[in-house]
C-alpha cells in the first residue's frame, strides 16, 4: 500500500487492504492484485456482505461510508457523515449497512457525540441516531439488530433496528473499549479490566474475568476463548463457555497490546496472535491458545496497524504499507522446517542470532 495499511479484511478467498491516505486495493488467493480504488480519507473499518448481489464491501473513510463492488472495485455508492467516521458492519445479503460516526471536541479532549447510521444495501438512508457516547465495539446480525457497546457518560449498551434506537442501561460505571464478535458470540473489554459477554437474549452482560488492572485494549474472540490485552504487556486467555469466570493463563509479552486475533492451528492446536508496541518498534507473537506459550516472536517489526484472520489464514498490515498474509500450510512446514535447521546449528544460543533468524523467518514467510 501507498501508506499504512490501516485496515485489512479477509473474504472467503481474497484480501481487501485500505490505507491512511484512502487508498483500497483487492487481491486474489494467489496474491495478484485485482482492483484499486480510492476513498476520501484514512480507511478506518471494513466490512463485507459476501452473499449479497453482487457481494460488496463497505468502509469508513475520513467523514464517509464508501460501498464498493467487491468483484472490481468500482463506486457503488458514498455518504457524507456527521464528524470522522469510525464503525461498519454489513449483513451477509447486503440488505442493511451499518456504520458510526463521531465529534471530537478538542477543549474537552474528548468525543462529545456520535451518530450511528443505518442504510439500505443501495445507500438510502433509513435512520440516524445521535447520542452522547462513542460507540467501541459494532454487532449487526442477520435480523438487522445492531448492538453497540459504549463508553462514557452513560456505558452499557445501544441497540438500534429500523423502527426504534434504545440505551440499555448496564455496567454503567465501566465503559466499554473495544469488542469482538463471531458466530453469534459477541464478548466486550472494559476499561476495569473486565470482559463481559453478551447474553443470549441480546439485552444483559456476563462478566467472564474480572482480573486484570489494566484497561482491555484488545480483544478476540473464536467462541471458545477469548484473548484480552492492554497497556500492561499482558495477555490473558478467558473461558467464553461453561461456569469459569477467570483467566486460565497469561502471558507476558513485554509492551502495550496493540492488536490481537485468534487463528489456525500452530502444532496442533489453534493459535493466538498478539502485536505489541514498545513506543518504537512492534513485535508479532505467535501463542499456543491451549497454554499461552509462545511459538515465535517477530521482532523489530514497523508498528502493526491490523492484524485479522479467517479459517486458514491470518493477515497483517503494516505501518510501512505492507499486507502479509499467512497461510496455515505453508506456516507450518516453514515452521517445521526452521525447527529443524535450528537444531542443526545449536538451537542458536545466542540472542541475538535468535532474533535474525525469526526475522529470516518471517522474510521467507513474505516471499
């Protein structure tokens, strides 16, 4: 990409990436490039509505909601929103688009309102709601119900359909920073270190884990676990079913949490991986979801703006306008392979030759 890849979002076989300077560009499952395009400012989200006719993608750029064909790029449709976009989501068949947008007052250095917008797959405008809070985490889901957890003043819940937008008034002395959502699970980090997951009836939170001191700044979801991070370094896996409501392991990562996904199996087992910023150069961590330990560590990294993944993929996208893309097969001979070189050379002892190769390792990953 021209600038940093602030967004990328994977669809059933290709990769579609957007940039600060609003650059977009699609490219097919063996990487060759499909389409460019163009939005309006820095693409903030994503999102895709794969069985719709003609499946489409939607993202929020600068103080815009861009629709764009997903087969060829091309402008379906654009809307001008209220203050800098920020959230969007799509239902699968692209009846209903979803997408936030808030006012940041510099004298109270603070969001003062936000507006969430709902249209039709054709761009029609059929509501907007404004609020006083900031919307950090967006669920659409198949009947049109769109969830939003909230920060300050009020907390808890927003839930808005075509006919009616309501507060739900939980939790609401610890806002809500951040979300993640899969398959009907939706879980939420707060700012007291908690994780909560949504109730079945779509209208109550369940705190999970209450452990941490931190603000959760990062959160995922593959509905079995969820992994929580934040300022602390620390990353901590939460049982999502059954009665447990602590962590079952921690790791240490060594600086703030920037970005974290869940994603195919590493020896074995499904994988967690976690960005982590020390203020001047990020760090990729590769961890076991069963115990926390770690795989591997790419060091030295320029920071990781988003960082995704789906079934057997997992996908990066870099300050420096690089998109990486693992693939789970050829991630695991590579790994297998450089296990084994490096036990040929004396499991290289020495830490700096160690750090040279993970980022040999990673090199050979992008070729």
């Amino acid at each position: 990409m021209p600038a940093a890849a602030s967004s990328v979002l994977l669809g059933r076989t290709r990769v579609y990436a957007g940039d600060w300077d609003g650059n977009l560009r699609a490219w097919d499952s063996e990487g060759e490039r499909i389409w460019d395009s163009e939005a309006e400012d820095r693409v903030e989200r994503m999102a895709g509505a794969s069985d719709a006719e003609p499946p489409f993608i939607c993202a929020t750029a600068g103080a815009e909601v861009v629709s764009f064909d997903a087969a060829n790029g091309e402008l379906r449709w654009r809307h001008t929103l209220g203050g800098s976009s920020d959230l969007v989501a799509c239902t699968d068949d692209g009846t209903r688009i979803l997408a936030t947008s808030s006012v940041y007052e510099l004298e109270f250095n603070d969001f003062i309102e936000s507006t969430c917008w709902r249209f039709d797959g054709d761009g029609e405008v059929l509501r907007e709601d404004p609020f006083d809070e900031r919307p950090w985490h967006l669920l659409l889901d198949g009947t049109g119900l769109a969830t939003m957890g909230l920060g300050r003043p009020r907390c808890g819940l927003m839930q808005q359909t075509d006919d009616e937008c309501e507060h739900l008034q939980l939790s609401p002395d610890d806002p809500i920073l951040c979300g993640a959502t899969i398959d009907g699970t939706t879980i939420f980090g707060h700012a007291s270190g908690a994780v909560s997951r949504l109730g079945k009836s779509g209208s109550g939170l369940k705190t999970l884990d209450k452990g941490a001191e931190e603000s959760v700044l990062s959160l995922a979801c593959n509905g079995v676990i969820a992994i929580a991070g934040g300022d602390d370094g620390v990353v901590r896996a939460v049982a999502v079913k059954g009665r447990a409501r602590k962590s079952f392991w921690s790791q240490i990562v060594g600086a703030a949490v920037d970005e974290c996904t869940l994603g195919f199996e590493v020896a074995g087992e499904s994988s967690a991986w976690v960005a982590s910023w020390d203020g001047m150069r990020a760090s990729l961590h590769c961890l076991s979801c069963g115990d926390g330990s770690i795989h591997m560590s790419f060091e030295g990294l320029p920071r990781i703006r988003s960082l995704t993944s789906r079934a057997d993929r997992v996908a990066i996208g870099l300050d420096d306008g690089r998109v990486i893309l693992l693939n789970e097969a050829l991630f695991n001979r590579r790994i297998s392979a450089s296990e084994e070189t490096d036990e040929d050379s004396d499991n290289l002892s020495d830490e700096t030759s160690r750090r040279s190769a993970l980022q040999e390792r990673l090199r050979a990953l992008r070729d």
